[in-house]
C-alpha cells in the first residue's frame, strides 16, 4: 500500500472556518481552525449573518494553508468532504459552495458530512482501532444524544435531550456565574477546587426502564436559582462549590444513562464525542462506571473534541469507500438529523 | 480571453461564458429556488454544453452585491472556489454596475433597482447611450422617496429596471411621475451576460482582485452591527 487516500474536510457550520487534510481516515496531515470567537464577543453571542460574512473571508486562505501544513497540493488529495448540516444555514452554505466549487473545478469527488456524525468520527483519530457496533454518547452545545452505531452511516438513536444540550446548559450557568463564554472549560477547572456536596440539585434521571432521554432544564433553574439566592444575601458567590455541585448533577446524568445504554447492550466499545467530551470530570466518572462493564472508552484527543475539519475528513474518507457520493445540487440542512444521516 | 461569469445576488441565478467577442453561452433561471441547489448543475451543464474544457477558463467574474446577503455569499464562495481550484483570477462587479449595461442604449438615465427589503431599494443611476454605462448616482441603500428625489432633481425621464420592479412598480411610477420609464421584461433582470461585459471592462480597466482579496458589497450593516452601534452612539 504506497498511496494513502487524502480527503481535504471543510468544516462551516457554526463560528470557526476549518479545514485539514487526513490520510485514510486516521491521519491528520494537518488541521486549521480559524476562529471567531473575538468577532462575536462584543454581541454577547453568535450573530449567524456576521459568522457568514467572516467565514467567506477567510474560507480560501484556511484551506491553502491545511493543503501548505500538510505539505500536499490540490494535485495530491483523492476528494473532498463537507460539513452540510447541521448548524447555521448561512455559515453551511459558505463551505458547501466552496466545497462544489472546488471539487468541479478539480475534478475530485465530493462528500457531505453530517456534522454530528463527524463529532463520532473524531475517535478514529486516536490510533485506536474502532469496531463497530458500539455505543456513542454525542455532548455538545447543541447536541446531547446516545446513539447505538452498527456501522459507517448506520446509526440508531437510543436517547437524546428533551430540552436542554448539556453544553448549552454548562454556558448558560457560567453566563450567569459572570464566567464568560464558553462555559465549559471554566466550570470544568474551577469545580476541581470546589466540593459538589455543598449543594445538592436534581439529577433528572427519569426512571422508566428502557428510557434514555436527557433532561437538563431541571438542573438549569435548579442552579439559576440557587445562585439568585446566594446573590441576595450580598456575600462573594461560593464559585467552586456551585461549579462543582452543577456540573456533577449534569454528568451523573450523562454517565448513569450512558451505563445503562451498556448494560442493555453490551457493546465492546464505548465512544465519547462533541465539545463537552473535552470534560474532565465526565471522562473520569464514565471510565470509573463503566470499567466493570467490560467496555473499551475511548475518548477523542482535546484538540478533536471541539468542531473542526479532520473528523469531517475522517469520516468523508469512509463515505467515499462506500462511494455515497454528494451531486451538486447539494444543499445545506440547518436541521439536519442522526436519524436519517 | 475565456471568461466565466456567475450572479446569484437577486432571484435569477445565471451563469455565462464568453471571450470578448463572443458569448458563447448564457444559462438563466428566475425561479425562486435555493441558488445553492441550482448554481453548480448549471455550470456543470454550461461547460459540458459548449464543450469548453474548463482548464482553458482565463477568469471568473462575479456580483459581489447589492442583493440577497446569502445570494452574495453563494455566487462569492462559488467565484473564490472555481479561482482557488483552477487557478485563476477574479473580478468582482457590482449588481447595479452589471444591469445598468441593459441600458446601455438609452442616451437617457437608466436606473437599476434592487428590492433590499425593510421597504427599501438598492439603486443607482447612470446615463446610456456612450461606449459604456456612466455612473451619475452612486449605489446606495434608500427609501422610495430618496430614490425619487434622486431622480427627480436630474428633472429628465429615467428607464427603470432590476428586480424591485416586481414588488415597487407601482410605488415608483407614481413616484417619478412622467419621468417614468420600464425596460420590458426581455431584458430587465440580471442575466451573467451583463456580468461578463462589466467584468471584461473592469479586467481592462484595472486588472482582477489579487488572490482572495474580493470584497463583498453588502451596502448594508448586518441587523447585529447597526443595532450595536446605534446603542453606542
Ligand atoms: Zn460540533
């Protein structure tokens, strides 16, 4: 095997521009993130038609410069991947008509990606070898699923949020907290000097067997409240106490619903994905629970946990071996499913 | 000199072909439908139709506004990906510039029109009837009524056209009173044809935009941007 096939992936959907090349599915080549973050912070948010305007300006610069790392040229890739969905139309649309633009004019062929499938694809990043099926618990700002992957594209929901993503949660509770956006690495660090029995908030586990639902809203004004009333009594907030206390209710959640998905159905691999996979605690606590249960975890590394353009490739290298292939008519989908991927 | 020319910023989403002589092919549609969907497979067939191998492509030219904010985007990030992938320039043409050459035979005030939405117009003037169009109003974002002062203080009969036909016809004929005049519908919207002339003389004029420094003409703040500064006023 002297070739290795290179997928340059293109990654839009929400505020950073990504591009990276990967070499059958495993290798980043390289891996360009261009962020937003500094364009959006004076709007208190992401404002979708500035993070469209930013990703034009930058999109053709990101992917000269994963062709430049990765020390390849146009010449040398075998196709290319796109996230289409799913995310912020105007920012989707951006990389998806670069992504056409591209593989026209260079004769390559093209590959939609499910952004949210990407997220799971990240794993085949680690070295370690994925076999399917197994478990995947997807955690994002957006995004809470369990999912039950029999193979490349097949792909089962077996729970998901009824209200909240925990990532979602974990930013709203810092914003109140005065800790910025995002949320989750500050929580993530300050409850590690805090004590999480000093509070105690609801779990939202939701008994009935065989269920796998997630619910995060409980926790959300649980803890919105508690910090309300630790602000009308007029002392300095006990900080690392509340991150502590909050982000073991969310992960309890997360790990206990994870457990029983396993439990049901006894995979041999247990995958995290999305950006609160980077969570300290929740991959201290899932390892814990599950070791017992004869199940690999695997984590995605840090720099892969939050969205970028190498898993888009890793798992556009899998679509092209299969030979699902995108036409041009290919359009963006903000609302963009796992059920039907 | 092989020239292709994109314009998806309104509700046509048209692709043309041309050397300076010659067009060699136009594909149009005034449908209404997703350019996103409808952009690629057009110029997948306008290639494979005039049998051009696309390698030969010397250049793109592309509307980079007034219109849709994602039309603009589309039609940009198409441009900038055919450049980046075959390896060659782009020229970038204002909306208003491209349909003012459809004008071009009235030694009168030719006034493209653009539907910008929030009741309001893109627009410019210009005056036909030389080699090409002269600009006599530049671009802006403005009411009806800012547009029919416009027209008005040049106190001579102006030929309207441009897709905000379709929603302020009868705004603007009571507006402009009997200086009012319509290019009839053959020729009124924005067609890639009108691109490629504007792009050719641009070329001519001051060469393409260096690699990636194409700047799209929105002409208006995003909602975000002008509340934000109104409150920091
Ligand atoms: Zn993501």
């Amino acid at each position: 095997m002297g070739h290795k096939t290179l997928i340059l992936g293109i990654e839009t959907s929400c505020d950073d521009t990504a591009a990276s090349v990967v070499g059958n599915g495993r290798d980043v080549l390289s891996n360009v993130v261009s962020s937003q973050e500094s364009f959006h912070q004076r709007f208190g948010g992401i404002v979708p038609e500035i993070a469209s305007r930013r990703h034009l300006e930058v999109i053709n610069p990101v992917i000269d410069e994963a062709l430049a790392k990765a020390g390849v040229t146009f010449a040398d890739l075998d196709g290319i991947a796109v996230t289409y969905g799913p995310g912020l139309v105007g920012s989707l649309l951006v990389g998806v008509s670069a992504a056409k633009a591209l593989s026209f004019s260079l004769d390559l062929p093209l590959v939609a990606v499910n952004h949210l499938e990407g997220h799971i694809y990240a794993n085949f990043l680690t070295g370690a070898t994925i076999a399917f099926p197994l478990i995947c618990l997807i955690v994002s700002g957006g995004h809470t699923s369990l999912l039950h992957v029999k193979g490349h594209g097949q792909l089962e929901v077996l729970g998901r949020t009824r209200d909240d993503a925990a990532g979602e949660v974990f930013d709203k509770i810092a914003r109140a907290l005065g800790l910025g956006f995002p949320g989750g690495p500050v929580i993530d660090q300050l409850a590690q000097q805090g004590e999480g029995e000093k509070f105690s908030f609801p779990r939202a586990l939701m008994g009935t067997e065989g269920k796998l639902d997630f619910s995060f809203s409980g926790v959300k004004t649980a803890v919105l409240n508690r910090i309300r009333r630790e602000k009308e009594q007029g002392k300095p907030l006990p900080l690392n106490d509340l991150c502590a206390a909050f982000q073991d209710a969310v992960v309890d959640a997360l790990v206990e619903k994870s457990a029983r998905a396993v439990e049901y159905l006894q995979p041999r691999q247990f995958l995290l994905a999305g950006g609160v996979a980077a969570n300290g605690e929740l991959r201290k606590r899932l390892r814990f629970r599950l070791a017992p249960l004869e199940v690999e975890v695997i984590y995605p590394p840090l720099e892969y946990c939050t969205d970028n353009a190498a898993m888009i490739a890793a798992a556009g290298y899998y679509y092209l071996r299969q030979g699902s292939l995108a036409s041009y008519d290919l359009n963006a989908e903000p609302g963009l499913d796992l059920e039907n991927p | 000199m092989l020239l292709l020319a994109l314009d998806t910023t309104t509700t046509v989403c048209s692709v043309a072909l041309g050397d300076e002589g010659k067009l060699w092919a136009e594909y149009s549609l005034n449908i209404s439908k997703t350019h996103s969907q409808r952009l690629m497979p057009l110029l997948v067939d306008l290639i494979r139709d005039t049998g051009v191998d696309k390698k030969k492509i010397e250049g793109i030219a592309v509307t980079t506004g007034p219109g849709s904010f994602t039309g603009i985007r589309i039609g940009m990030a198409t441009a900038l990906g055919l450049s980046q992938g075959l390896g060659v320039p782009v020229v970038g043409v204002t909306t208003l510039d491209a349909l003012a050459w459809a004008g071009i035979f009235s030694p009168g005030l030719v006034c493209p029109v653009l539907d910008a939405r929030k009741d309001q117009v893109y627009f410019a003037l210009y005056r036909g009837g030389g080699d090409v169009p002269q600009e006599v109003e530049p671009a802006r974002a403005a009411s009806l009524e800012t547009l029919s002062e416009t027209v008005s203080r040049h106190g001579e009969p102006a030929l309207f056209l441009g897709d905000g036909l379709d929603r302020f016809r009868a705004a603007l004929r009571s507006a402009a009173g009997s200086l009012y005049r319509e290019i009839p519908a053959f020729s009124r919207l924005n067609r890639a044809s009108l691109v490629l002339q504007e792009g050719f003389r641009i070329w001519q004029e001051r060469g393409p935009a260096p690699a990636y420094a194409l700047n799209p003409f929105y002409l208006r703040l995003s909602e975000a941007e002008r509340r934000f500064q109104e409150k920091s006023r």
